[in-house]
C-alpha cells in the first residue's frame, strides 16, 4: 500500500517495453466436445428396398440401399438384357431395380456377362506330347 511501490508498479520500463515488442505469440483454446457425443442427434435414415431374389434365394442379401443393387440381381438384369435386349432396355432397368440411368448403362455397356460352353465329348481329342526338334 506504500506509495513507492504503487509507483514503481505503474511505471513503464522503456528496455522491457522494447523487448516486448519483438515478441510475437500466437493462442489458440483447444477444441471443445460437442456434448451429449451426438447421440442424440437425428440421423438421415438411408432408404431400402428389397431385393428381388433369384434361385440362390438362400445366399442373397434380403434388403439393398436405393440406388445399388446385390451381386444376384447384377447377374440376373444382365443376363435378362443379354437374352432380351429389347424387352429389358436400359430405362426399364433402371425403373425396376431403383437405378439411375447412366448407371445402368455404363453397368450394360462395361459388364458383359460371358457365355460357357461345352463341347461334345466325342469331339475331344487327346492332347499328345510332342518331342521338340532338333536342329542340326
């Protein structure tokens, strides 16, 4: 409470005030948690539809997102549109699996699915080994 001391606190000291000025920080407060960890925040649900299922009933997925569509379904609508071009078109595709249309037609024209065949058995023909020649 003395006077000096009130006056040696209010003075201003010129070197410190100069070496002050060359000092530069930088603050930045944490990150605060959102409270309650967002559990109670209400979610956008994502929008299902059931799949249409094939003779592998037992192994396929019951219920697909809108816009995607399961590995049975895949095969089958290709298989459909390789078979009957000009019943399953692109827009019925599309129409009937919840697809977007450039989808399907980038699926139709990347994803050809390919045909197995079997020859007759009495075509078969023994594969015989052959003794490389000899140069001379």
């Amino acid at each position: 409470d003395s006077p000096e001391i009130k006056e040696e606190v209010l003075r201003k000291d010129e070197r410190f005030l100069t070496l002050l000025k060359d000092v530069y920080v930088e603050s930045r407060d944490p990150p605060v948690p959102v409270k309650g960890g967002g559990e109670h925040l209400p979610c956008k649900q994502e929008e299902k539809r059931l799949t249409k299922l094939g003779h592998l009933e037992a192994l396929d997925v019951k219920k697909v997102s809108k816009g995607k569509i399961s590995i049975v379904e895949a095969l089958t609508l290709l298989n459909n549109h390789k078979l009957q071009p000009q019943i399953w078109t692109a827009e019925k595709i599309a129409a009937e699996y919840s697809l977007e249309l450039k989808e399907v037609n980038s699926l139709l024209e990347f994803f050809i699915p390919f045909a197995v065949q079997e020859f007759p058995k009495e075509t078969k023909k023994a594969i015989r080994s052959q003794k490389p020649k000899q140069l001379t």
